[in-house]
C-alpha cells in the first residue's frame, strides 16, 4: 500500500534531503529520527520514527518530485 503525502524535508546542498515531518489525512507527524535510508532506481527511502514512537517508511521520488507513505 502506498499513500501520497505532503513531507517537509531539510533541504541544504540538495533539495529534500531528510524528512522532519509528514501530514496524512490533515494530521501532522513530527519525526524524531531517521532511523535508516536507502535508495533504488527510482526512490529514495526513509524508515523514520515520529515523537509518538511509530515507525513508517517513506518513499521520496526524486524526478517526479513525489512523496508517498510505503507502510506503517
């Protein structure tokens, strides 16, 4: 299952470079860790861990400009 969703990244010498948090259905997710990153082909993906201590993955396609929630 995949969800679109707005992320405010960090952005410094590259454009969404972490993830610091997420909205989904009109609730905001701070993330307090990044807790692992790795890419394909085609994405960028971001295991983070939010203050209230769930786990989700994020996919972040660089070329389509497009973030979507993986899993929970």
């Amino acid at each position: 299952m995949s969800l679109p969703v707005y992320v405010d990244a960090y952005s410094d010498y590259k454009a969404n470079e972490r993830p610091r948090q997420f909205v989904l259905d009109e609730d905001v997710y701070e993330i307090a860790a990044v807790e692992d990153q790795w890419y394909s082909p085609e994405a960028i993906f971001f295991k983070v861990r939010t203050t209230d201590s769930k786990c989700y993955i994020l996919r972040y396609r660089e070329r389509a400009d497009e973030w979507r929630l993986q899993s929970v």
